[in-house]
C-alpha cells in the first residue's frame, strides 16, 4: 500500500461546478495536511493546509480532514479552467519538518 | 522579494558527466530540501538539510551528492552513478514545524542524452 493514494485522474468537471479530490493516507502518525497545486512544466504552489478534523474553507476551496478514516480531500467550488492543474495531497508527521510524503497527484480538468 | 533561485531553468547533459544544480534562498530558512518528480509521478526526496554543515538522504540518495556550506545555498550534484538522471528537480525550504510548508523554486529541468 502507498502512503499517499491519490487517482490520478483525470477529473474532468464543467466550468462552474464542485470538483472533489480525494487523497488516503495511510501513517496513523500523520497529523497536518498540505495541498499544492502544480500547473504543468511548474512548480507545486501552497493552496490549502488542514490540521484538525472537519472543514476548512478558503475562499472556492474547503479542505475536509477525517482523521480516523485517514483521508483528506479537496473541493473547488465554481470551477474555473484556471483551475486545470495537478493537485498534490502532503501529510505531515510530527518531527518530519519538510520531509514530507507526496501522492502521485490528482489531474483536474475545468472544461469550459 | 524573498524566494528560492534555482538556475539553471533546462539543463542538458551527456551521460557519465556529473552536472551540479543550484538553489539559493534568501527567506532565512533553516531547512532546504531537494525534491525529484518524474512524468505523472509525485514528489520524491532527494536530501534535506536542517542546518549549514548538516544534511541527510531522502528516500532515493543514491548517484546525488549535497553541500550546505551556506545558509542560504544548498547545491545539488548528480553524479554519473545516477541511472535515470532526467527529471524535473526542484529546491524547497522551510521553517523548523509540522505545520511549517514547503516553498518551492522554479525548477531545474535535466536531460541527460
């Protein structure tokens, strides 16, 4: 089993609906959750960081923790094509400043 | 502006030749780290360093030397033990914290031929 699972997509969504991604985890040990997004041929860019159980929302995007079933996921209200990039799930552990795990990423398409 | 350089942007080099990847930072991080992704893959640790003097091997070390003589600066060496050198590497660092993110350079994209 990875560490990191995410579907790589892609996720192919209408300009202006709900675009879900979903990322599994699989270190208990995990306590902090970083998504980035990575357009293509560029660097991952910081988008949302969760750290406790529920939802934290960020203008468009709300970032959902359960912590017990060890997953996390993404959700981009109103989507736009600006929004097509790779999304990458990050868990954080304790003690593992920076040295964080990646998934494999999720692909999203905003088709307009 | 603060931020991390990485130089060069593309990089080109013929097989057995050792090629050294550049990443400066002036955000006054503690920690560096160097990443590795490869086509449709995530991101894979190379080395970090917590402290100038100090660094240790990521998950996929072998064929990759570091130096952390400077704060500030935290080079890359493949070397021609390196099997599959072409990738897309990137230069991150980071405030000593679980909660502390990544910042990321540019990149240096590698081909070796």
């Amino acid at each position: 089993q990875k560490e990191v699972e995410q579907n790589s997509g892609p996720l192919s969504v209408p300009e202006g609906a709900i675009a879900s991604l979903n990322c599994t985890y699989s270190d208990r040990g995990s306590q902090s959750f970083f998504w980035y997004r990575q357009y293509s041929g560029k660097s991952p860019e910081l988008i949302m960081f969760i750290y406790s159980n529920g939802d934290k929302e960020d203008g468009r995007f709300t970032a959902q923790l359960n912590k017990a079933s060890q997953y996390v996921s993404l959700l981009i209200r109103d989507s736009q094509p600006s929004d097509s990039a790779t999304y990458l799930c990050a868990p954080s552990k304790p003690g593992n400043t920076g040295k964080l795990i990646f998934g494999q990423g999720t692909t999203l398409q905003v088709k307009p | 502006d603060g931020g991390i350089t990485q130089s060069p942007k593309y990089l080109f080099r013929k097989e057995g030749q050792n090629v050294t990847l550049s990443c400066e930072q002036n955000l006054n991080h503690d920690a560096m780290y160097w990443y590795r992704q490869d086509p449709g893959q995530g991101l894979r640790l190379i080395y970090y360093s917590q402290i100038v003097n100090d660094f240790q091997k990521g998950d996929i070390a072998e064929g990759y030397s570091v130096s952390r003589e400077k704060k500030e600066s935290f080079p890359l060496t493949v070397t021609s033990a390196q099997k599959n050198p072409t990738a897309f590497y990137l230069c991150a660092s980071s405030i000593e914290g679980e909660q502390s993110p990544l910042h990321f350079g540019n990149g240096t994209r590698l081909t070796v031929t």
